[in-house]
C-alpha cells in the first residue's frame, strides 16, 4: 500500500473526520421528493453526535494543525475570510452557531469541513477562484455541510460512545499526518481507521453533495452573490479531469465532479432571482496577501508582480498592494512606504493599506510615523481587529507595553478574540510587568482550544504570583474553580469547556 503525502493525508482524513463531502454511512434514505427539501433534522442525528460533541472534536483537530504550524494566521486574511464566511452562514438553516472559517497552508485546491463549525480552505484553493462569488459558492458549500449535520445523522445507527470514539481516533490520524510522525506508525495508523470506517459502514454518499450544492446555492443567492458561480467553478476544477489523476485537484478527489452535477448547479441557480454582484476590493487584496504570504520559502514572490506588470502595463489596485507587500516581507520596506501612502491616501476606507503602511514603516524603523499611521486608523475604525492587532505590535516594538497591553485587552473585552490575539495580550502584558494577567491570558488561550488541563495550571501560575491584587485573586481563583468543575464533566463528554470571559487589568 502506497502512503499518501502529508498534504493529500490530511486533506482525506479531514474529510474522514466530517468531510464536508465524504464518508457518510450507506444506508441513507433517498426520497424522490427529498431532493427539493430541507432534510428532517430531528432528534436522531441529535442523540448521536451532539452539537458540543461536534465542536469538541473540531476543536481537537483545530489545536494540532495550530501546534503544527499549518494554519495561516494573519490578521487581514483571517478577518476578510471571517467576515464573509459569517455573511453567508448567518442566512443558512441553522445557521445560528459558532461558525470558525480558517485558511491552510497548502497549494492543494480543496477545501474541507471539521464538527464543530470550522470551515477550512487550503491557500491554492482561494488562489484558484476567479471572483468572489466562486469563493463564496465553496464556503457556502461547506456551510451547508455543516449545518445539515450530515456527519451526524449518517451515524444515528451508531452508539455515542462508539462515534466519539471513531471520531477521536481519526483525529488522532490526522495530527499524527500533520506532525509527520513515521510511515510505519502512520500506516498503523491509517489500516486501523480503514478497519474503523468498514465496522461503522462509512461510505461515501453523493446525496450529501448533491444536498450540499442545492443549500449552498440557496445561502449564495441570499447573500447576493451570484448563484451560477457554484457550478461555474466546479467546471473549471472538471476540466482538469483532463491533465490525468497525478494533476487532479484534491477538491475532485473529495467532491467528485460530474456533468450530471453541474447541470443540476445551473438549473437551480436558474432558479434564482438574477444577481450581478459588485467587483469586490476586499476579495481582491485577500488574494493577493494569501499569494505572498504562502510564497513558498526561498522564493521571491516581487518577481510574480514583476512578471505581471510586464503583460499588464496597468496594474490593478491590488496587484499594487500585492507588490507593496511582497517588497516589505523580503526587506525592501521602505521601496514601499511611497506607493502604501497613495493607495492609503486614494482609499482611506480600507483598513489593509492603513495597516501595511504602519507595518512598512516600522520596518523601515519609523516607529513614530507607524504609531501615528495606526492611531490614525483606530479613530477610523475603533476596535478593528487588524487595525488593533497591528497597532498594539508597533507599541510593543516602540517600547511602550503598557499601553499595548490597554489596547488589546480593550478589545479582547469587545470583540469575540481569535486564539492569535490572546496570545499577543499575553505577550504585552507580561512585557509590561503584569505577569499575573498574562498567565491568565494564556489560560483563556488553552480554553478556547480546548486544554483544560493546561488552562488549569496557566491559573495556578497566576495565584502564585506574590505581587497579585486581592481582586486578582478573587478573579482567578473563581476561574479556575470553573475550570476545575468542567473537568469531569470534559471528560465525561457532556460539557463544553467554559469560553472565554471579559477580563481587566489587575493592576
């Protein structure tokens, strides 16, 4: 048996754990009628695999592929890709959960789906798409997945010990991929889910696809995006059927494509009231950040930009700001501050070029001219996430961590923080003295990943910190006694770990 590469593994046993669009058992009802409806979402899907059992494994996975690097965090990407999945998840069907869409360091074209709401995207896959009505067709593709809950009632045969069990056992394959722990262990590992998968009758279902399509160009079109872009993309993907089975996308592989398919895209997007959506500029800039920032290692990306402005003499805004950047991630800020200050000065809506400006500037070693940038920023756009997490950096560099620490925490206590904030909370506040506050920090960032054990002992760091507040304490000690009881019932599967709660400086 061949071992399939790091990056194809992952991308199948993503899918084996929910698969946006694999693996389902076999025996799944197919009505003639089913076909124009929503499917019953009654209780039976519900005692088999709960909503916090959905979350917890997709949390599990979630914190390996962080641990491992995989994950592309970046403020602007992270937000844009946020911003647009919960445009369209908001409009689904039970829709109303916590949605996490995230992008993957891989230039493989697939996306893919977790439990839990957590919608991921590989980098080649956002770089393939034409508009962004392609990519939201994806991503609300995969929202569909998720909201009709089919791994779980493709399992309502199985008992709940047995799935979670199933489940966890994937993850742990999966991580192990993501690690690159050894071949041997690896095809261990691999046979002993394949014997999984055969004992539970995992199959792949092409009802789920074909459902998933018909939902997702519903959420496309309530969205305003326009709902041929579905089909319109996956016959781009068929096409490269052609170039043979070593060059076929890994988004065939898990979502088979057939002209029967995409016929049935096109008519129901027919259907559709007639959309005309607006050439977007924040699409446009996330491509070209997602460009340059998976360049891979040892290569340059300004000499993409150089190779386009060669065939295109006029190029467009965000090939501008894509170069800019290219130019401030290999060194050359200061080429770019000049041209960052045009696109700021033509467009002072848009937070990405205030941000890359402050950045370039920084760079460049103009710390008052990038605090100024960034401040200037924040009165337009007051607790934006980029605009925030940039600023607070540039305070860090330019030596005032107290104020970093007041900034960030501000928006901690305002904003849903991702896990990337709370680390770099943590790191002002531990700069500025507040030692005790940054080991509470990092008990909020082992929570939201789901690591109760190492969210306890971040808490008992803080209590032993003799300089600690009485408040300090009093607020600890009730955190952690929070922790503690949800350990048991954590580890009995009933709970949901506790989230993240609003916090004030100790001192």
């Amino acid at each position: 048996m061949r071992l399939p590469s790091s990056s194809n593994l992952v991308a199948a046993l993503a899918g084996l754990l929910f698969s946006g669009w694999l693996l389902l058992p076999a025996p799944l009802a197919a009505q003639s009628n089913a076909q124009d409806q929503l499917p019953d979402m009654g209780t039976a899907a519900q005692a088999t695999l709960s909503l916090e059992d959905e979350y917890r494994i997709g949390r599990m996975v979630m914190r390996g592929l962080r641990d491992s690097g995989r994950i592309l965090e970046d403020p602007e990407i992270g937000e844009y890709l946020q911003s647009l999945g919960l445009r369209l998840s908001s409009l689904a069907h039970d829709g109303n959960r916590n949605f996490n869409f995230f992008l993957v360091r891989d230039p493989a074209i697939n996306a893919f789906a977790l439990p839990g709401g957590f919608v991921g995207m590989h980098t080649g896959l956002l770089l393939e798409t034409a508009t962004e009505s392609e990519l939201a067709a994806v991503l609300a593709h995969e929202v569909a997945h998720v909201t009709q809950r089919h791994i779980a009632r493709g399992l309502e045969n199985q008992s709940r010990a047995n799935l979670v069990s199933t489940a966890a056992t994937l993850a742990a394959i999966l991580l192990g991929a993501v690690a690159g722990v050894g071949s041997d262990a690896t095809m261990g590992a691999i046979s002993a889910a394949q014997n999984l998968a055969i004992q539970s009758q995992i199959s792949f279902t092409r009802e789920n696809e074909h459902e998933a399509d018909r939902v997702g160009i519903g959420i496309l079109a309530s969205a305003g995006f326009d709902p041929d872009a579905m089909a319109a993309f996956f016959d781009t993907m068929g096409r490269r059927t052609q170039l043979g089975p070593n060059q076929m996308p890994e988004l065939l592989r898990t979502h088979p494509v057939t002209s029967t398919r995409i016929a049935e895209a096109r008519d129901r997007a027919a259907q559709q009231p007639p959309v005309t959506p607006r050439p977007s500029l924040g699409y446009a800039l996330a491509k070209e950040r997602v460009r340059v920032l998976s360049t891979p290692a040892g290569t340059d990306p300004r000499t993409y930009y150089t190779a386009v402005s060669a065939n295109e003499p006029d190029a467009s805004t965000a090939q501008v700001y894509g170069l800019a950047l290219s130019q401030v991630t290999m060194g050359d800020a200061t080429a770019a501050i000049p041209t960052l200050v045009r696109l700021r000065d033509a467009y002072p809506g848009v937070m990405a070029f205030h941000t890359l400006l402050g950045q370039a500037q920084l760079a460049a070693g103009q710390n008052r001219a990038a605090l100024e940038t960034l401040e200037r920023a924040r009165e337009l756009a007051p607790r934006n996430i980029p605009v925030t997490v940039r600023y607070g950096e540039a305070l860090l560099q330019a030596g005032r961590p107290k104020r970093a620490h007041e900034v960030l925490l501000d928006l901690f206590n305002n904003v849903p923080p991702t896990q990337e904030q709370i680390r770099l909370t943590a790191i002002a506040a531990n700069a500025a003295g507040d030692v005790a506050d940054a080991y509470s920090y990092m008990a909020e960032y082992h929570v939201m990943s789901g690591d109760l054990p190492l969210a306890i002992n971040q808490l008992e760091l803080a209590l032993s910190v003799p300089s600690i507040t009485g408040v300090q304490r009093a607020k600890f000690s009730a955190r952690l006694k929070e922790f503690r009881e949800a350990m048991p019932k954590e580890r009995a599967r009933m709970q949901r770990a506790p989230e993240p709660q609003r916090l004030a400086p100790g001192r």
